[in-house]
C-alpha cells in the first residue's frame, strides 16, 4: 500500500502491522528480548534474541500454531550441557535451531563431550535490529558459536516477514572464521502445536518419497506418519526419516479452514526428519530439514555423513514458513 493511501486510512500503521521490542519480567525467562511482529495478513510471531534468535509462539488470525512445551519460554542462562537438563528447559516454540557442531542425542566423540541438540539456542545474539523496510518486517542478528584454542562458527541470520503477508522467510549464513576445517551438524526444528494440530490436521508431502523409523516403536507407526490421532496417555514419540526429491512439507487442518507450507533449501539442508508425539501434555508435530540425521554426532562420524566447512568458508540456507485459509473445511 502506498504511503498517502495508508495514511489516508489510518492515523497510525500499527493499526495494521507493528514491530516492538519488549523484555520479559517474570518466570525463567525473566530479562529477556522479545522482538514482537504483527502483520496485517494475519501473522503474531515472536523472536527471541536471546536464545538463538529462533522463534516462540507463532499466531495466525487469533489460532494458535506452534507448540509452547511444560517448560515455557527459557533464557540463554537455563542451557547446559547436560542430557537430562535439555528436558527441564525445552521450551519447544515455533523454531528451535540445533547445532551446530551436534544434533541429536547427547554424546561423546572424540574425547568431547556433545550436549543433546547442539550449544546454539543457548547462545544470546548480538549486533540485533528490528525494523520495517520496504513493507517486510527484518529482523537480523548474529550468534556465535566458539571455544579457546577451537572452532568459531557464526551464523548471520535475517528474519523477513512482509508485513501484508503471513509468510516467515528465514536466511542463515553459517562461517567459519577460522583456518582449520570444521564439523558442523544444523537442523531447524519447527513445532506445530494445538490447536493447529489436532486429530483433523494430516501431513502433505511429495508422493515420491521413502521412509524409515528411526528405531523399532516408530516401526510401528509406518504407514501413518502423515496422520495424527487425539491425544493418548504416555504414548511414545516416534521419529521418522523422509528422503525427498521436493524440499516442501505441508500441515493443513480442514476443521480449521488453515495450512501451513515449509519450504527450504535442498542444497544445503538434504535430510528431513519428522517428530511426531501424540503424547498427552506433549502434543506435537516437529518438522525438521537438517543436514544430518538426528542421531548423535558420533553416529554421524561412523556413518560416514559428518558434513565439514572449509576454513573460512561460508554455507546458506533458506527456509519458508507460509500460513494461509483454505477455502473448502
């Protein structure tokens, strides 16, 4: 919309979309950044620039999308490498970036110990702005990742929302700032919760695909990956592997009248693995394009697929969250 056409109708454009910066009071996450956007296609996002600039709870006019664990909104000061602390911080939201030198399960490999999905949601971002330009919300920061005498790995990350659309475009460029060659594991883990997910919501994927469980009880769910049941009492999560000529993932729920299409790029990101707990109290979808399994970085290693970056190189990768209305529920 043209400026003198917008001003005409509104004495304020946060009558149709607004980016504010606010910090949280109170509970665990207490102190920290919240980069709030509202677009007037419908769209409540947070960003949260103090862990990881990954993505909270996620709106689409008034529903709720993403998954919000038990644990609530946490801070960079909760992480720690310990496996069984992951469970007690986990604060699920829209996004939670893993990496990125291990993804999966926590593990030893090669005398140093890796924390379950990675260090880098711990990680506050620096050199953050928020702004509208050109009617796309941005939203950029920096988060690096290093040790003394070791890696130093950053990723530059630009957030674009336009602010007349629903769709979430998220550019990472991920460096090594150091001579030396480097092991880098990345997965984007996005949640979908209730009551976008419900037992009236299925998962669309390309026809041409193949799928393997990641262990015995995901077996068993073969066959009905794409559908989700009510949710039922200590049901176990199951984990799922799809190999895809097409980088696209679709959730839609007719009840609802609403979708949600995942896009990103092939190229650097050529594995996608999928979450499913039908669990009561941990109801969740998880759709996550990675660059590696999820199963440990020493898994990885001895499978002979532990992706490197050479000494300062660069890697890109490029994701599309777009939420839209049907027209037939």
């Amino acid at each position: 919309m043209e400026k003198t056409e917008l001003y005409r109708r509104t004495g304020n454009e946060r009558q149709l979309f607004s980016v504010r910066s606010v910090r949280l009071m109170e509970g665990r996450a207490g102190g920290c950044r919240v980069v709030e956007v509202t677009t007037a296609g419908g769209l409540q996002a947070d960003i949260l620039p103090d862990t990881g600039l990954d993505i909270g709870a996620l709106r689409y006019k008034g529903t709720n999308i993403s998954f919000m664990s038990k644990n609530g909104y946490d801070s960079c000061a909760a992480f720690s490498p310990h496996e069984t602390e992951f469970l007690n911080t986990f604060p699920g939201g829209m996004l939670y970036t893993c990496g990125l030198r291990s993804v999966g399960p926590a593990n030893r490999d090669g005398g140093e110990w890796f924390p379950l999905h990675g260090r880098f949601h711990g990680i506050p971002a620096t050199e953050v702005c928020a702004k509208v330009e050109d009617d796309v919300a941005v939203v950029s920061g920096t988060v690096t990742q290093s040790a003394l005498f070791g890696h130093v790995l950053r990723i530059k990350r630009t957030i674009r929302i336009p602010v007349y659309e629903s769709r979430i475009e998220i550019e990472d460029t991920l460096e090594n700032l150091t001579p030396s060659p480097e092991e880098i594991m990345l997965l984007y883990h996005f949640n979908f919760g209730y009551p976008f997910l419900s037992e009236h919501a299925r998962l669309i994927l390309p026809e041409r695909r193949t799928t393997r469980p990641r262990d015995e009880n995901a077996a068993g769910g073969i066959g009905k990956e794409c559908e989700f049941t009510e949710p039922v009492d200590g049901m176990p999560e199951q984990v799922f592997f799809h190999e895809m000529e097409e980088s696209r993932a679709r959730v839609q729920n007719p009840s609802l009248g609403i979708s949600a299409q995942l896009t990103w790029s092939g190229e650097s990101l050529p594995v996608f693995a999928q979450w499913k707990s039908m669990a009561s109290g941990d109801y969740v979808l998880g759709l996550e394009p990675s660059n590696c399994s999820v199963m440990g970085r020493h898994a990885e290693r001895e499978n002979g697929t532990l992706k490197k970056i050479g000494g300062f190189e660069s890697v890109h990768t490029r994701l599309s969250l777009e939420l839209s209305t049907d027209s037939v529920r």
